[in-house]
C-alpha cells in the first residue's frame, strides 16, 4: 500500500466516522507506544544486516533519539513484557517464563501497570495487538496475560490480543520436518488481512479519533514474530541469491559452559540446535538463506505496518505534541552461535531497538551510546509525560541523558533467562553468570560479536568481579501458583 493509499484511506476514514482531529484541547502530550515482537538488530539505526529494508523505522529514528546500546529485561517474551510493562526486573517479580501468569505473581500485586498509570492519570488508554503476552495465532491453545484493567478500548479484545489471520494451506510450508511454527511461506493476501494490518487499521482509527482526554495509544506489531507468513512481495524485497549469511565462528561454542550448551539441547528437533542441524544439513546453505530472507521480508512487513501509524499521526495533526517509543522484547538468533530463536543472555538476544521522539526535548537523527535497559521505559514515559512518579520501578529515567547525552551515565543493563541466569551489560563489557555460577566475559569493544569468553582471563579479575557486583542481589522463587497450568 502506498503512502498516497494511505492518506486517502485516512481522509475516507475521517469524511465516514466524522473524526475531527483538531478538537483535543489539552496540552497533555499524547502517548504513541509500538512493540515489535522478535526483533533483533537487524534494522537500519543499529545496522545489524546490511540488507535490512525498514525506510519507517530510519523514518522514525531521524524524528528522535536512538538508543544504540539497549538491552531488553529478559530474553523471553512473557517475563520481558511483563517487566517492561510493570517496570520490575524478573529476579524481582519472579516471572521468568512464557507461561507465568504475571498477574498471578505476588510481588507484583498493587502494581500499576505503564497503561494503567497513564489511565489513572486521566488518559484515554486504548491498546492492540500483542503488548502482554499472549500466545501465537490461529491456535486452539490461545492463551494471553493481558492487563485487563487498564485500557478504555482493546482489539480485538481483552481476552483475545491477536485476531486471526491468513496461513497456507498446508503446514509447514517450507518443507521443515520440526514444526508448524517454524516456518515460512508467501502468503495470498493484502497486508492489512494479516493479523497485524487489522492491529494497525483499528489503531490508526484510534490516534485519528477525536478526544477530550490526551490519549495513550498502544500498539504492538506480531512480525517478525514467527511463523513468518508474508505478502509475496515482502519475500521479493530480498531476492533469495542475493542474502548475505550473518556471521559465525566455526567452533564457537568450545568455550561456552555446559550449561547453555545443554538448554539449546533442550527439546529435541525443536530445540535451538537441533533447528541449526535441520537448517545446516543443505550444505549449499540454501534453507540458512531462505530462513535469513523470510526474516528480513518479516521486518520489512513489520516496518511498513509501522508507516501506516506514523502516516495517521502526521494526519492526526496531533505529532508535535505526541511522544513516541518503540521497542522490541528481545532479539533473536539466526545461527549466530548455531542458536535458533532466542533465550540466550548472548547479544544476538538481548540486544534491541529502542526509539523515542518527545517533541522538544529529544534532538532529531542524534543517537546515544551509552548503556540503557528497557525497564527504563516506565519512568522516563511518565516524567516525559509529567505525571506523578510511583515508587515501585526499579528503571531509571532517561530524560537527564536525552536531554544532555554527555551526561555521566554509570548504569547497567540487566538481563535474566530464567531463574538465576544473568548477564550484566555495560558500554564496554557483557558479563553472563548461570545459576549453576559458570561464566562469560566478553568485551564489545574488541569483540563485539561475542566468539571469544574471557571469564578465566586473569587480567580481567578486577572487571569481572566489578561486574559480579551488579548482578540482582535477590532471585524471587518461582512460584507455581502463578502457572498458567496451575488451574
């Protein structure tokens, strides 16, 4: 859909539902808050793939800030967005897993929410698509964690975060003897009948629609989220002979602890290896290059969903008083360390794109190095906003170094895969420690594709140990009452 498509679409919508945009009289910023799900740093400000095509999100960082150095709560998509959403890390919630009900989880009682502060402080809160957990499409095992109290509106509803879209005929599609999941395939439709077309086209409704109230409009995008089902043209935009493979060490995994080596074990077929044995077993690397394709094709997708909300806003006459974030939850392995998907403390899967445009306060095109973690959302979104801070985020704000990027910034990024595993990023170093207290060390700076663990190395003990300092002091138990099995 072109972006003329677009305006005209947007001008049919206003002329049918009788919107009138310019109505909202408060000077309350609006909230524009966009989750991609799985996506790593293969996007254009962070450079992660040459052949990366996402013209919306170059778009969006050349209107604000880019946090270059990111880094997500968790390297899973429950513990991360509940993190995210609550503002607590996950060694201090206890939720750690997909099917941990956060809302079940006893620390976090009483807590408020990122949307449910923004409605209790007089916003309009209307949200869609996939923000908390919830599980994947068109599946009779649906399941979802969604904050039920703090929205006005939802699609396609508060029990259901994802609508129905279209699938192939025949699963899996690309020939994979694993599963229906992990799979890719061209798909005959339009953009916006797959899932998150119908997650944007109501969401653009939402941030044309006139309101007394300032509004907090969340939105989360599925793609690159797999199974990766797309438009044939996204599949066109990266001619299969053309991919270029991301980088790998041969015998990488010689110096890693046994006990990352044994979960990407876990599960058999399905297990993060035993997808690199299926995907490596074509010498010719063709599956590696369509595997590799289908997830650009995904982000482009993802990106283009992401132009209709940029397209609406400008429409909405409402951008020069909007603040916008996007983010993702984690990031994800395509054979880096022969690891499939993610749930590794490695970069590939915790590092992520984070955007913010704050109208007068962020500088347009400009970056920022320094070390940042997303629990930092919750409280720098409500002093952007100016509201009442609550006491519980364990975040910092951002605003002090948006605002002066030189500012001394001596914080860490924590980062948890399961109970006891955590890895500690800062702007030079990665430090990893599992639960059983085995160890990675890796410096970026020389190193920034993580092939060589410096754990042992004697002359980094004082680093390591400054490191080990700024691991959680608590790791809440798990707590089986929160199990979504445990009804």
């Amino acid at each position: 859909m072109t972006r003329l498509f677009t305006h005209l679409a947007i001008l049919a919508l206003l002329s049918t539902m009788h919107f009138s945009v310019q109505a909202q009289t408060t000077d309350q910023p609006d909230v524009l808050f966009i989750a991609i799900d799985d996506l790593n740093d293969w996007v254009g400000p962070l450079g992660g793939h040459p052949q990366a095509k996402t013209p919306n999100i170059d778009r969006l960082a050349a209107q604000g800030v880019t946090f270059t150095n990111a880094y997500a709560p968790a390297a899973l998509c429950s513990p991360s967005r509940a993190a995210v959403m609550t503002g607590v890390l996950p060694s201090s919630s206890g939720v750690y897993a997909n099917g941990t009900d956060w809302r079940k989880a006893k620390p976090l009682a009483g807590v408020p929410t990122i949307p449910r502060h923004f409605k209790d402080n007089g916003y309009r809160s209307v949200g869609a698509g996939k923000l908390f957990h919830a599980s994947t499409y068109n599946t009779w095992a649906y399941f979802g964690f969604n904050d039920t109290t703090a929205w006005d509106a939802y699609f396609p509803s508060l029990e259901r975060q994802l609508p129905d879209e279209p699938t192939p005929h025949e699963r899996p599609a690309n020939g994979s003897p694993l599963s229906q999941n992990f799979d890719w395939s061209a798909v005959s439709t339009t953009d916006m009948a797959m899932g998150d077309g119908q997650v944007v086209t109501w969401s653009a409704e939402q941030i044309l629609a006139d309101s007394d109230a300032p509004k907090f409009n969340a939105v989360g995008i599925y793609r690159p989220h797999l199974p990766w089902y797309l438009p044939q043209k996204y599949f066109d935009m990266h001619p299969l002979e053309d991919i270029v493979l991301p980088d790998v060490l041969e015998n990488d995994l010689d110096d890693i602890p046994e006990a990352i080596i044994q979960r990407g074990r876990g599960g058999g077929a399905m297990s993060a290896f035993g997808i690199n044995d299926w995907i490596v077993e074509d010498k010719t690397n063709g599956r590696w290059r369509e595997a590799v394709r289908a997830y650009l094709a995904s982000i482009s997708y993802a990106d283009a969903m992401l132009g209709h909300l940029l397209d609406a806003l400008e429409q909405s006459g409402r951008a020069d008083n909007t603040i916008i974030v996007l983010w993702s939850d984690h990031g994800w392995h395509l054979g880096e360390k022969s690891w499939w998907r993610k749930q590794t403390l490695w970069r590939e899967s915790t590092r992520v794109p984070f955007i913010v445009v704050a109208p007068g306060v962020t500088t347009a095109a400009s970056n920022i190095e320094s070390t940042v973690s997303l629990l930092d959302i919750y409280p720098t979104l409500v002093e952007l906003a100016g509201l009442d801070m609550p006491a519980h985020p364990e975040g910092v704000s951002l605003v002090p170094l948006i605002e002066n990027p030189a500012t001394e910034w001596n914080h860490a990024a924590i980062t948890t895969s399961g109970f006891g595993n955590h890895a500690v990023s800062t702007d030079q170093y990665r430090y990893i420690r599992y639960a059983d207290n085995t160890e990675e060390l890796y410096d970026l700076d020389s190193d920034p594709n993580e092939w060589h663990n410096l754990a042992n190395d004697p002359k980094l003990g004082e680093k390591k140990q400054e490191l080990v300092a700024l691991l959680p002091k608590h790791n809440e138990p798990i707590d089986p009452a929160a199990s979504r099995n445990a009804e």
